[in-house]
C-alpha cells in the first residue's frame, strides 16, 4: 500500500461483522492484483463481540480501483438456478 499511503486515497467498499469475513474478502481483493486496508473497531477485536457496531472491520482500498473491488465482493446471482421451496402441505 505505499503507493497509496495518504488516507484520502481510500475509500471503504464493504463493512463485514468480524475479522473473518473481512480477511477472505482482503484475499479475493489481492488476489486479483487490489491493495487492500482492514481497519478494525478495537473494542469488539479484543471482547470477540460483534454486536451493534463491535467488531466492525472496513475494508478499504484506493478510491480508482472501488468499483472493481465491489464488483469482485458482490454476490453472483445466477437467473434461474435457484430451486423454489416445496409448497408447504
């Protein structure tokens, strides 16, 4: 990230509820060749609370490569592939 050192160059693309989620994200975003930046909320990293806001974890990367960051953290929804519940009797 020294490239992209100044805070102003970055921009949060997701809020995930925890370090895990947070991590597989920050693996896809560099795999694909994206910088990323995982700032934590302390507070629920130390209690392992993630509850009302406690352990939050922005994942942040420079602000030019936002919109292909989202798009490889966004859900594929595939038309069609989706099986419908069984009616209830």
């Amino acid at each position: 990230m020294s490239r992209y050192s100044k805070e102003s160059d970055l921009v949060t693309i997701h809020v995930a509820m925890g370090p895990l989620r947070a991590e597989v994200i920050r693996s896809k975003l560099e795999a694909a060749g994206i910088p990323v930046l995982l700032r934590y909320e302390s507070a629920g990293l130390v209690i392992g609370i993630t509850v009302d806001g406690l352990g939050e974890v922005r994942v942040q990367v420079p602000r030019e490569l936002a919109d292909e960051a989202r798009a490889l953290i966004e859900p594929v929804d595939i038309v069609g592939e989706e099986e419908e519940e069984p009616p209830l009797p």
